[in-house]
C-alpha cells in the first residue's frame, strides 16, 4: 500500500476502497469479503471495519446474505481536502489564487463533491491520522514549492499540486507557460515591434522560470536580440511592473512592447504609464498573462495570456479523481487581445 503507516490499517484500507469505489472500478456488489482481503492483504476483521466506515459515508450498502453493494452515486461524491502553501496565506490580496480557489469550489460543487480548505499540512495530517478526516480521499495543494513537499509527504492520501513545482511522486496541473509565453511575442512581433521587454516573475517559482525561458526561446525563434536591461526579475506584485516601468522610461532605450510575467506586474505597468502620460497601445504595448477578470476592467484593458479557469479547476479534479497516478497536465493559455497592445509606431 502506498498510504502513510501512521494510519490504522483499517483507515488505509478505508482510503483505497474509497478511491476504487469512487473512480468507478466497484459499480454494484462488491467482491466477496475473502477476495477484497487477500487484494489488501488484511485479515477479513480489519476489512470489515474499513467497509463498515465507508458505509457510514454512505458509500456501501451492506445487504444481510446478499453482499456488500455500492449506493448509487457513491462513484461521483467525495470530499477532497485544499491546501495553500504558506506564502499564499500571506498575501490574501493575490487575485490569481481567488479566483482559482473559487473556480475550485464552483467545481466541486458541480460534480457533487465538497471541498474542505485545511490550514496547514500538519492540521490535515494530524486529522487523518486521528481518524477525523477518514471520507477525505484527496488533496489539492496550491502553489507549493520544492521545498514545502517535505511537508506533504506526510500527507498519507493522493496529492495533486497546482500551479507549484510539480510533485515527484503525485500529479500536477499547470498552465502551458511555454506556448502561452510564445504567442505573445509572436503577436508581437506580427505587429511589428522588435524592440520587446520582459518583467521576469520570481526565481523561484515555476512560472516565473518557466516564462522567462520561454520568451528569450521565443526572441531567438524569430531572430530577435534580447538587450541586458530588458529583462527585469520581480516578485509578481504590482509594484514591480511600476518601477520596471519607471527604470525603463528614466534610460536612453525604452522597449515598444512588455511581456508581463502575470496580470499583477502589467496593473502596475500600465499604473505608471497612465500617471506619466505614456498612452498604453500606442507608445508601448503591454501583455499580462493569467487571465484576471480585473484586466478587462483596467482605463485601458489588458490583453492577457488567459487562463480558462473552469477548465483548469477541471483538470485538477479530474487528477483527483486519477488518484495515485503521477504526471504533469498542462492547461492552455490563449491570447486574449484588448486595447493593451498594438501596432508598432515610428
């Protein structure tokens, strides 16, 4: 089994039966009592204490000489557990991850599942192994870095990380960085600036990597050099995109086009710009990436790399709904074209 040994046998069991149970692989009776405890390698008593949990969920329908069977609807309702990496819970005001948390929750809620938002890693663990969480049969975790899997490795149920570095022994969902990041500098380039900038997420986070390599691929692509000051590291916050502005606008050289690590760092480029006079779409052109629904609201909107967030909440649960399997899946990001970019000026 490849639950945590902390748990109580019967709770492991319980866990894995659910799973089954739940991705369909039990659809009516279940096997005999025999079958099912040599699969799991338990004695016949530690079986039945894990069935009798799941048919106190609701699951199981335990019928007198007949068998055990399956209640119908049992294979789509779960409850799945949320967790957010600790820098998160700092910064609350971080749009992205509100509007994916209440994509997440419009998701579940369609497929009938509930979702519980855990504090912290140790609180879920400590509830699982204290028997509390025992109908929680999966874990989304939000944006947790390579060195917060420590942590989740003591979490003894399926893991599905999310818009963090991926998980070495479970599955992520991200956004198609790569591809996204391309077509704006390929549209770019169609409009013909050769002159385009980069504000650069963080270091160490993935799509801050993920997006700078992308685009300094997609400048060689079409032959275009990449000047030293033109790509400016940030923290994804609105106040870097202002001040790349600012530095960019005080030297001898000032790109005719931004492609912004994230929506965040183009608010605040496009902030700057309009309080000094710099008209957006036509002195420079700007490009955001995530899709916030905030961009299309902006004095002159945003274009943006959008991220379809019910599909992305789409994929996260159907890698829940995998279980144990481990991979990467990638959710597309579409260039969606306002007022924020144009045609290059002479």
């Amino acid at each position: 089994m490849s639950a945590s040994p902390r748990l109580p046998r019967y709770l492991r069991v319980t866990s894995l039966l659910r799973a089954e149970i739940q991705s369909g692989a039990f659809t009516d009776r279940l096997p005999p009592e025999n079958d099912l405890a040599a699969k799991y390698r338990i004695s016949r008593m530690t079986l039945r204490r894990a069935l009798a949990a799941l048919a106190e969920e609701g699951l199981l329908d335990p019928r007198q000489g007949a068998g055990t069977f399956v209640r119908e609807g049992a294979g789509q309702a779960r409850t799945v557990a949320l967790l957010a990496a600790p820098d998160i819970a700092l910064h609350p005001e971080d749009l992205f991850y509100q509007q994916l948390v209440v994509s997440l929750i419009h998701a579940c809620s369609a497929r009938g599942w509930m979702l519980r938002i855990a504090p912290n890693a140790a609180d879920l663990v400590s509830r699982l192994g204290a028997g509390r969480g025992a109908s929680v049969s999966g874990c989304i975790a939000i944006a947790f870095g390579g060195h917060d899997h420590g942590l989740l490795a003591e979490i003894p149920i399926p893991i599905v990380g999310v818009d963090g570095e991926p998980m070495p022994n479970g599955s992520s969902v991200l956004p198609d960085n790569a591809a996204g990041t391309a077509a704006a500098v390929e549209r770019l380039v169609a409009l013909g600036h050769r002159d385009i900038a980069h504000i650069a997420g963080s270091p160490d986070k993935l799509a801050g990597r993920e997006r700078l390599a992308a685009f300094l691929t997609a400048m060689g692509r079409v032959g275009l050099p990449v000047r030293q000051d033109a790509i400016i590291q940030s923290t994804f916050l609105i106040e870097d995109g202002y001040n790349a502005m600012a530095r960019w606008w005080a030297s001898a050289q000032r790109p005719t086009a931004v492609v912004c690590a994230n929506d965040m760092i183009a608010i605040g480029a496009s902030r700057w710009a309009e309080e000094h006079g710099v008209r957006v779409g036509r002195e420079v052109s700007l490009v955001g990436c995530d899709g916030l629904m905030v961009t299309s609201l902006m004095p002159t909107p945003l274009s943006t790399l959008a991220l379809n967030f019910t599909e992305h909440a789409a994929n996260v649960l159907d890698a829940v709904a995998d279980g144990e399997r481990s991979g990467i899946r990638r959710t597309p990001l579409r260039l969606v074209e306002r007022a924020s970019i144009g045609p290059v000026r002479g």
